[in-house]
C-alpha cells in the first residue's frame, strides 16, 4: 500500500483544480496501483487512461497528453486556414497567419481550447473549421466569410 495517498496528504492536495485545469477527464485518488489516475472518454488521441504514483506525476502525464493533443490540432488549425487561401505557419504548439493589412496574428493551442495568444479563446481543439471562421473577422476577413 505504498502507493496509497496518505490522510494528510489528501487533504492538502486540491483535485478539483486540476480537474478544472483538464476539463473533460475524470480524475481520482485513492487505494490501487497506481494511486492517482485520469481517464477520458473521447479527444484526439480517443479514449485514454493515465495514472501516476503521485500527484505531481499526474499532473506531467496529463500536461503531455494535452501537447500531444494541442500539436495535432495546431496542424490541422494550420491546414484549415491554408484551405481558406491564408499562409499558415506552425511554431510549437501556435500558428501564425497575417491580417488583410499584413499584421501578424499568432493563435495557440492549450488545455483543449484555440485562442488568440491575447487569450480571446476560438473555439475546442476539435472544431478548427470553428475556430478559423471567429478568425476570418479578427484578421479582416469579413468578404471570405460572406462569401
């Protein structure tokens, strides 16, 4: 039972911040191996359970997950903006892409959600069409999304 949070320890560890921080996961602690674990239902990379021995290791698995999943959605933000005939590049987990008036605009991906690096969130990492079009304004886009 060394892998058991211990009373105090319990106590002291506020997991409802962290299930706030990683909206969509089902985060316990108590009696097993391992002692702290998360599970999802759905996301980018599906289903998932993760687990630690501790609550500090659980946090860095799921801040992982969260990259894994926010590098694969700033991909596929990168490819719907390019469809729309912008130029789209990607560095690390943001991509850049210009105002009409050539104004370079960086969008970010973390803990599920697109936002402006202002911290305007766009829309859920799994909604990049979404996303692209509460873009199309704020980079002067309005006759693209008139059609």
């Amino acid at each position: 039972m060394g892998n058991v949070p211990k009373a105090e320890d319990s106590a002291s560890l506020d997991l409802a911040d962290l299930r706030a921080e990683f909206q969509g996961w089902e985060i316990e602690a108590g009696p097993g191996d391992p002692a702290y674990r998360a599970s999802r239902k759905g996301g980018h990379g599906g289903p998932m359970t993760v687990g630690a021995s501790s609550y500090g290791g659980l946090r860095e698995a799921l801040d992982e997950v969260d990259r894994l999943d926010c590098r694969h959605a700033i991909f596929a933000l990168r490819d719907a903006l390019r469809a729309r005939g912008l130029t789209a590049k990607i560095f690390g987990l943001t991509v850049s892409t210009q105002t009409r008036a050539g104004i370079l605009r960086v969008v970010a991906a973390r803990r599920g959600v697109y936002s402006w690096t202002t911290g305007v969130e766009l829309a859920p990492i799994d909604d990049p069409e979404l996303a692209v079009d509460r873009m199309m304004s704020g980079l002067g886009m309005w006759s693209e999304i008139d059609g």
